[in-house]
C-alpha cells in the first residue's frame, strides 16, 4: 500500500493484512499444556522423528483469529450474489441442514445392520420415489457422488447393456459442442471413442450432423439440455428416435435440470440416462469442491444393469440390495457404501418443503431471472444467440469490441463492485463468453442492482477508459494475480526464508 492509502500496519480498517499461518507461528507456543509422555519402549523400529515437525505453534486466540480473518475474506452465497453460470449457486435453505444433521441421521455407521437404519432407508427410498415421479424413469442408482461420477454410472449401464446384446463393435459415442466437457471425458473412461457434433446458428444441435452421425459403430449419444448455452434443445424427441432407431442409447446429462423441473419429464423426451445433481437441484452447499450427489435414473431398458445397491421397500420395512437377485444383471458398484446420505436428507428436505408444486415455481422463477438479466442487458452487452433462454443468459465479448478491454478485465472490474465475477470463457463454442445464472432466489431488487452495475461498467469501457480494467481489482486484498502462472507452476508447500548469510 503506498501514498495517502499507506497505513503502519499494512490493515484497512478492518480489512486486516493476515500472514500465512506459518509466519505467525512460533516453536514456543502451543495451544494445549500436555505432561510429558513416561518412558515406553521405543516401538518404531528407529523411525522416531529427530527433527522438528514444521508445524506452527500458535495460541488459542491466535488460531480463532487467523481462520476468522480467513473466512472473512471470502465470497459467498450468505455474503452476495453469485452468477456463476452452469453452476445454480443458489441459497441452501437452513432448514435442510437442520434436517441433516439431526442425531439420528448424523451418527449413522454404515456397517450398522439394516434393522436398526430404517429410518435411513425409508428416507433413500422415499427420495427415489421423488426422483423417478419428476423423471418418469424406470429405476434410480442413488449411489454416484456427484455430476461427473453420476455420467460414469449411466455410460456404464449402457456399456454393460450392449455387452448383453453381443454388440461390443459399438463403441462410438455422439457429443454435442454444447455439451458439458465432462461429457466426452466420461465416455472416453468407459472405453468410447468421441465424436462431436456441431452446433447449428441458434447455439442447438445441427439436427442433420446428427443423424448423419447415426451408424452401427454408436454406443449412444451424450448431451446437454438445457445445453451449456443455455438453451432448450427443441428436437429432443426427434433426436432420441433416431438414435433408438439406430440401436443406440440416449443420455442425458442433468445438471441443468434445475431449469426443468416439474415441467418436463424427461422419460417423455427418449432418454435412457440422466445424473441429477441434487447439489445444484435439490438444494445442498457445493462450493468449494462439496459435498455433492449425482443419483442416475435409467429407462427400463438400462434398469436391469443398474449398480448396487438400490433400496426396496418391503412388507412393514425397507431393504437395501447389495448382491444380486432374479434378473439383475449390475454391472458393479459405482463406491464403497451407499452414496452421499447427508445430501439425500438435505434434498428429501427440500422437495418435501416445497412440493411438487413449490419445485414447478422454482424451476420457472430460474429462467424467468434469465430472462429477466437478458432484457435488461440485452440491448448494451452482446447476446450470443436469439430468442428467450432458460435457466442462464449467455453474453460475449463483441460489445467489448476495440475498447481495449477484454472478458477477463471486465469480471475484475466486477469484483471491485461487490458481485462475483460470471462464468467467463465458457462455453468454449463461444468467444470471449459470459455466462450468467441469477437462480430462482435471488430478489429483482438484486438483479438491478446486479445490472445496473454491469451497464455502467459496459459504458465506462466504451468511454475509452480501458486502464480502468486493466488495473481491476483494486479493492480486494489482493490485487490482480498471474492466474496462468498460479495454475501452471503452484507453490504448495510453505518454506521458512533462508537465513540471512554473514558477510565474509
């Protein structure tokens, strides 16, 4: 900090300069007073540590301070708004963390037997009759973690499914441009061979690549709807008899199916597989890397090979399968237990709060704040397709156009005023791409002020004050980072400074 912002401490108020942990530690301090261990022999066959453990040694006071200050610096759904796109970043109502931790859901071991867990079955049961009425699938694999582990269990069922018919020559799986890039990942670790498929100038599917794609060499199809554009893609129907038509299965993935719910059941549209995110759908804290869940419905076509293992309900009680029965024909396991159970509370809470009902307004008020963000800023930033959107507006760089200001400047510039920057550069089909998604619970009052933000910056870079951006952000307590760099080349592990060398 230099110049009439200098303060002796480095602090702003209370926007307080924290050094790392290990600078502020010390070998002197320690915050517990424990004896000294007796005399015992030496059990480590000479593998006793020798050296110091290089572990900061801090006060009570110290610790509370320091992750305090941490956690404070922080953005976050409870401190504001949060536009990510393809990410629904909405709030998490408290009372589904209540439910969630409740002792007799939080203290549950899963080696427990089945006779003293019903309660926890009837609820992994009652969260699969819940997920297969919104989907109007066959049968429900509860058992992936999250998104991209929900794509692996429907690629598997459809691997397993061709196998049965002898057809391993099949080995060939459509992805649209539009699609997730976790999508081609998934089907090249289940043994496919990708082939993208082209958009058309309304950012959907090239409806006749498609199907001129279509041969006896493809496994299935994977796409997206709403697809990473944020759009419907409106020949689902017809895309799924063509790919039916050809011996093929069609998956689908769901992470948008925030946008959908209570309004389109997607057995209707043809498809045979889909992963839902309840993290991002039914309501469960997901930032930062978790937790998640990614329960996959399956047609009944692919419900003979669904994973163990699944929950039935039976005379006065519920069972959980875990060895296979009649004609199942699984082809695995997808982990070690019985998936997220503390996010299958937390959804159940939220459906159960809601409604059916409740969950049609929910998705409907997502892509009515879409829309609403489009129309207000339609007219100054760039749209990258026409006509109405779903769950999330998706802009470009074009309104940018011989400013000097790139998407990345701008999203700093965001940052200085408050909002989390949107999804920038993605989708990759579109240059220079920002993507925006309001969710369904945020007020109009936010999105104006949201916009309203966003228009003045737009007419500050189209006033030619490009350093501006380029100097964005300012306010933050740090300023702007070599991301390329950070990503490239991380410093993952702290080390003391060297010692001072005496002059000779």
């Amino acid at each position: 900090m230099t110049g009439d912002m200098a303060t002796v401490t480095g602090n702003r108020g209370l926007v307080i300069e924290e050094p790392l942990i290990f600078e502020q530690g010390s070998p002197a301090k320690c915050g517990v007073d424990l004896p000294d261990p007796a005399d015992k022999p030496d059990r480590l066959g000479g593998l006793a540590r020798s050296g110091a453990i290089g572990l900061p040694g801090l006060s009570e006071p110290e610790v509370v301070r320091h992750y305090t200050r941490l956690s404070q610096k922080n953005y976050a759904i409870d401190a504001g708004f949060y536009p990510l796109g393809s990410c629904t970043m909405k709030h998490n109502p408290r009372l589904n963390e209540r439910m969630a931790r409740l002792p007799g859901f939080a203290d549950l071991h899963p080696f427990q037997p089945q006779a003293t867990v019903q309660g926890a079955l009837a609820v992994m049961h009652h969260l699969s009759d819940w997920l297969l009425g919104l989907t109007g699938m066959e049968a429900v694999a509860l058992s992936p973690a999250a998104g991209a582990h929900g794509e692996l269990c429907g690629m598997q069922a459809v691997r397993a499914a061709l196998d049965a018919r002898g057809e391993d020559h099949r080995r060939t799986v459509l992805v649209p441009d539009s699609a997730h890039g976790t999508n081609p990942a998934t089907a090249a670790l289940c043994g496919f061979k990708v082939r993208g498929i082209p958009g058309d100038a309304t950012g959907r599917v090239d409806v006749a690549a498609f199907k001129a794609a279509l041969d006896d060499t493809v496994a299935g199809v994977m796409l997206t709807n709403p697809n990473t554009c944020g759009l419907f893609e409106r020949d689902m129907v017809e895309l799924a008899e063509a790919v039916h038509a050809a011996g093929a299965y069609f998956y689908l993935d769901g992470a948008n199916f925030n946008a959908i719910v209570g309004r389109v059941k997607i057995a209707d549209l043809g498809v045979d597989a889909m992963h839902i995110n309840l993290h991002k759908t039914f309501s469960t804290p997901h930032g930062g890397g978790g937790p998640g869940a990614g329960p996959t419905v399956l047609s009944a076509a692919l419900a003979p090979f669904a994973p163990l293992p699944h929950v039935v309900a039976e005379g006065d009680g519920v069972r959980l399968i875990e060895h296979i029965e009649g004609d199942m024909q699984p082809f695995g396991r997808m982990k070690g237990f019985h998936g997220q159970f503390g996010v299958f509370v937390r959804a159940l809470s939220y459906m159960m709060s809601l409604g059916r009902d409740g969950l049609r307004q929910a998705s409907g008020d997502a892509v009515l704040n879409a829309n609403y963000l489009m129309a207000r800023l339609g007219d100054t930033l760039t749209a990258s397709f026409e006509g109405p959107c779903m769950h999330e507006a998706l802009f470009d760089d074009r309104f940018l156009k011989g400013t000097g200001v790139s998407t990345l400047d701008f999203a700093k510039a965001m940052i200085d005023e408050g909002f989390h920057p949107m999804t920038m550069y993605f989708p990759l089909v579109v240059h220079g791409a920002m993507l925006m998604e309001p969710t369904e619970t945020e007020s109009r009052e936010t999105l104006d002020a949201f916009c309203d933000a966003v228009l003045a910056l737009a007419a500050k870079a189209r006033a030619g004050d490009a350093a501006f951006f380029t100097e964005a952000p300012r306010h933050t307590p740090r300023r702007r980072l070599d991301e390329t760099k950070a990503a490239r080349t991380p410093v993952l592990r702290w080390e003391p400074p060297a010692p001072a060398r005496a002059a000779e």
